[in-house]
C-alpha cells in the first residue's frame, strides 16, 4: 500500500524512502529522513505540491537554508541585535543545513529544540527566539526574495509569563545608598525616566535641553531603533545636574570615560543593599509599576516607555485595578450603604 502512495522501506534504513514522478517530470527518490508513516506521507504530499506550485509559478524550489541565512545577514548587516542572531543561526546550523526552504517545517526543527531542551538545558523563551529568526527569514524569504511560494507554521513554545519584579520605594533608598558614587546618578536617572541601560550610558550633553526638561534619544539608539523625546522631572534634572561638570560629550562618566557597561559593581551594590533576583532593567519595571500604582494610564506610559504595542504595557496593570473602579460601579444596585471601615454584610 505505502509503496503505490510512493513510500516504501528499505532493509538497510530506519527511514521511509520517497520514489515518485513530480508534476514538472523529475523522478525523486531519496530518504524523507522520517520514521512515522503519516510524516512521511506529509512530506510526500508537500513534495508533490511544491513541484506543482514550482512549475506552475515559474519559482525554483532549490534554495537552500544555507543560501537564506547568507542572504539575511547580507541584509541585515546594521541590526543592532544581529550578533544575537548570529549566535541562533550557529546553532540551527547543524539541524538545517543542506534543508531546502521547501522542505523547512516543525519536523526539521524538532531535532534542534529537543537537543537544546534536554542537552543544553536551555528555556522555552531561549528556543522560541531561535525559532523567531527561522520565521522571519522564511517571510523574508517569501515576501521579498521569492524564493518560496509559502511559509509553513512555526510553533512557538509556551513561556511562562513576563517576571515583573520591581523595587519597593524602601527598597530603592537602600540601593542608592549602597551604589559606588558614579553609579548614583545613572541608576537614579533609570527609575525617573525608565530609560534603558544603553540608552542611559550613550546619553550625551547636546541632546538635553535643561530649560525645556526634555531629553533625546536618538534613532539607532534605542531598543525598537526610532528615536523619543524624554521629559525630565525633578528627579532626573538632580541627576544630570550632578553629573554636569564631568565630561563635555558623554552625561555619564568613570574616571573621565563614558561608562561602557554597568558589571561587577552593580552586583555587589545589589549585595550590600540585601536585594536578590534583580537586574538593571528591573530598573525599567521599577519605573513603569511606580507610574501605575500613582495614576498614570497605561496610553500614557506606554508612550513614556517607548513601547510600540499596547501588550507590553498590560503586564502592569494588575498593579493599579482602582483605575477599573468607575467601571465596576455602573452595574451596582442600591443595597444599603457600606462605610470604609465596615466589617457588616450588606442589608
């Protein structure tokens, strides 16, 4: 039976085999690299289709993933993240290379997500970013190149939600106090504005403007790489005014250099002030739940933070549901009347 669908088994291999004629008349015989039947005849069926889409689109099917991978980072040679990308691409090597882009599905990357899930020990959200540039290079593949006529479906796998570890205000004063003196203003500048470490450490004098209270970051300089106007409150002036008169370029300084990366002495700041579990883009959170839990919409400080989409501004709101008070109040009847301090049920 499997042998008249063009599938059949060989002694000397654990795999099924594909022998049949495609529709632009090239007989293929060859290993489909599968053990399961229905995977097998998957992968026939897809087999047939792409030769059929191929000579009925004129779009040759032997690009390989070799091919895209060169042609992406030829592409992409300013991205800021692309070294990221770069380390994903090296390990997918192994698993993709010599795969036509046709060919590309979740059965060629089950191979690499199980070896970096059990072997290495990596998280769901490591794999899920390995599996983010496979997708965008098909896109890329099909919507720009050509090389495909469509992309298959890429799983992501299920991440736990988004951590959202901020400081207590108690919390922060113990920090600052146990900061070396050229961090104190870096880190009081992150909690009044929310900037990012980079944008912090790459913040330079030309783009303030003290009499507006407002600074600049740049395109090309932020995370999403647009650029965004920064009000500054009190807080952030006082940090930048601390830091004036040190260097006539960069904002923030050490030993007469820009401070290139915050290292050792942000962790061993974290130990005297007794706070575990907490990175410099906590910072970030500190900065954003502060806003919530003080009144600021989520609209608002999703253009304060420089996001782009309002989903990344969600993972706060459980921190402010008064906001939702009025809302709540519309549907309520007239019961009987319940002080603040009453502990009596409702009449």
């Amino acid at each position: 039976m499997a042998r008249e669908k063009g599938l059949y088994r060989r002694k000397d291999s654990p795999y099924w085999w594909v022998d049949t004629v495609l529709a632009d008349g090239r007989r293929v015989c060859k290993s489909t690299r599968l053990k399961v039947l229905e995977d097998a005849e998957e992968f026939l069926v897809r087999l047939k289709a792409d030769a059929y889409e191929a000579a009925r689109t004129g779009i040759p099917a032997e690009h390989n993933w070799q091919e895209a991978v060169v042609q992406y980072l030829e592409d992409n040679v300013d991205k800021r993240s692309l070294d990221d990308d770069k380390a994903h691409l090296l390990k997918l090597d192994p698993y993709l290379r010599g795969y036509r882009l046709r060919d590309m599905n979740m059965n060629a990357l089950r191979p690499f997500i199980q070896d970096r899930k059990q072997k290495d020990g990596v998280a769901n959200s490591t794999v899920n970013r390995a599996l983010e540039i496979v997708r965008r290079i098909l896109y890329v593949a099909r919507d720009e190149w050509g090389w495909i006529v469509r992309v298959p479906k890429i799983r992501m796998l299920k991440e736990p939600k988004r951590r959202v570890r901020f400081l207590k205000e108690e919390e922060a004063d113990r920090l600052m106090l146990a900061l070396p003196e050229h961090l104190v203003p870096v880190v009081r500048f992150a909690l009044a504005t929310g900037c990012r470490m980079m944008e912090i450490l790459r913040m330079e004098w030309d783009r303030v403007d003290f009499d507006r209270r407002v600074a600049w970051l740049n395109p090309g300089t932020t995370k999403n790489g647009d650029g965004r106007g920064l009000p500054l409150n009190r807080d952030a002036i006082l940090a930048l005014r601390s830091v004036q008169a040190q260097h006539k370029r960069w904002c923030f300084t050490y030993k007469g250099k820009r401070i290139a990366r915050i290292g050792s002495a942000w962790k061993r700041s974290l130990k005297r002030a007794g706070i575990e579990n907490f990175r410099f883009h906590d910072l970030r959170h500190t900065w954003a739940s502060w806003h919530v839990m003080n009144g600021t919409t989520l609209q608002e400080l999703m253009e304060l933070g420089g996001w782009k989409s309002f989903e990344m501004v969600l993972r706060y709101a459980h921190l402010a549901p008064e906001h939702l008070s009025t809302a709540a109040a519309r549907i309520e009847r007239d019961l009987g009347i319940v002080e603040n301090d009453s502990t009596i049920s409702l009449r």
